[in-house]
C-alpha cells in the first residue's frame, strides 16, 4: 500500500470508527448464525473426487448462499448436513504436512486459518498448493503473527492482516478475502472496521472445538469430536500438536456414519459479485 493510499485509508478509517460505521456483529452468547443471506447460483462447483467409501460429496454450487456485506460467521447456516472443520495456525510442520496428506487420501474438505509466520506453510507448498487449487483445500486469513488484535494500534491491526494477505497471495495464489478469523475469537468494533477496509468483512468464529490449541490427549480430541460433529457446525481445531494426527481414521470415520458432508467455507457460502 503507498503511503498516499495509506493515509487515505487511515483517514477513512478514523471517520468510520468515530461514526459509529462498523460490522455489524452477532453478540456473545446469541444464536451461532450468518448474518442475513440470500441465494445465488454459481457458475463453477469444487472439485468432488472422492477416495474414501461412503464420504458425502460437496453440495452442488447452485445451492452456495450468498454472504452478507458484513457480519460474523459462528456456524453455517441452514438446516442441512454440512461439517466445516477448520484448523488454525501451523506451528508444526509435520502436522500440517499430514494433515494435508490425510485430506489428500481420504478426500476430506478442510479450510485452514494460517498465520503466514510458521515456515510449515512454506515448507509444505508443493504438497498443498494443487489442493488449494482443486478448492479441497481453503486457505482463510489467521493474521501474521497471531497476536490480539484488539490490543494492538490501528497501523498493526492492518500489518497483521494485509502482510498475511500478501503471503497467501505469492504462496498459494489465493484470496483469503472475506473470511478473518481474529486470533483468540478477539475483535471489536475498531478490528472490524480496519479489517472490512482490507476486504475482510467476515468475522470467522466456531461453534464447536477439538479443544487442541494446547497439547491434549487422543481420547480427549475424540471426546470433543464426539460432541461437536454435527450438522452445520464450524468446527475449529489446530495445526499445532502430534496427538491430533493419531486419531485421523476415527475422526473421517464418525463424518462417515454420521452421514455428514465435509465442506469448506468456500463451499457453502459465495461472495457478492461486487466483493470480488
């Protein structure tokens, strides 16, 4: 961004915060829904090849929603079958790297939150890259750096996201945009604002969680899968610790019978022509 752009943005942005212009955002505690949506057909579906026996495909693209202007994202909207599991971060390289691979051989749709500062994502380009491509793989926007955003000026909140941004883009030729996921859930009125100014206008929570940010044990990510593995939930899960990759036959088992389909976000929700 020039340094012209940038005190234009800033400027703008100072007008939309003391205004009171913001994102409209779902309140702690309220019923994990989109923001208001409508239907659009889509020209063009994912990818639906299929290794594993009995694993749903993607629903059909005609049926995507389309997405608000603004808003934040706790689960998927509808009454469908629909599993979104999503997977933050990327501190650990063999675990991205295997987890990749388990998406690879089983067909598995994942979108991964990624904070462009781990070398796993570099490290594991050419083993990911033709699945971002195919659309089986969806990368979002986790910032840089993982900080809390709502703790930092309105200059670093940019840095964080846009330098993110600017590394999916040259990595993995892919548009994050719209979906954010602040680090620790943590935005305000302030995050928002900077964020939409960058494209990125959809706050992106979970209602459910494997509870592996930390290093937990197998049966502990079992337990947790147990509870959360159902219709239309955004799941969130980490790309951090070992013990995660140990239960991967279980975990695409219980999406199996219990007959859900593995979508991204990318496959469930679209952007407005005008977004992109």
């Amino acid at each position: 961004m020039s340094e012209l752009n940038r005190r234009k943005f800033m400027a703008g942005l100072a007008v939309a915060i003391v205004s009171g212009v913001g994102m409209a955002r779902c309140q702690v505690g309220a019923p994990p829904r989109i923001l208001a949506v409508a239907k659009e057909a889509a020209p063009v579906g994912p990818s639906s090849t299929y290794r594993m026996p009995g694993l749903l495909p993607p629903p059909a693209a005609e049926s995507r929603i389309l997405l608000p202007g603004s808003g934040t994202l706790w689960s998927l909207p509808g009454n469908g079958d629909s599993l979104a599991l999503t997977l933050d971060d990327g501190v650990d390289s063999d675990v991205v790297r295997m987890y990749t691979q388990f998406a690879k051989d089983t067909g598995l749709r994942l979108t991964y939150f990624v904070n462009g500062r781990y070398s796993s994502w570099a490290d594991n380009q050419a083993l990911l890259r033709p699945l971002v491509e195919s659309g089986q793989i969806q990368l979002g926007n986790h910032t840089w750096s993982h900080p809390d955003l709502t703790t930092l000026p309105v200059h670093r909140i940019m840095d964080e996201i846009s330098r993110n941004d600017n590394f999916l883009r040259k990595t993995y030729g892919t548009d994050a945009r719209p979906f954010l996921r602040p680090p620790y859930g943590g935005h305000n009125s302030t995050v928002d604002a900077v964020a939409a100014g960058l494209g990125y206008t959809v706050m992106t929570l979970w209602s459910g969680d494997l509870g592996d940010s930390k290093r937990v044990s197998e049966d502990y990510i079992l337990k947790m899968a147990d509870r959360y593995f159902t219709p239309q939930t955004i799941v969130i899960g980490h790309l951090n610790h070992a013990p995660v990759t140990h239960v991967y036959g279980q975990l695409v088992e219980m999406i199996r019978d219990r007959k859900l389909r593995s979508v991204t976000l990318n496959d469930i929700l679209v952007k407005p022509p005008s977004s992109n």
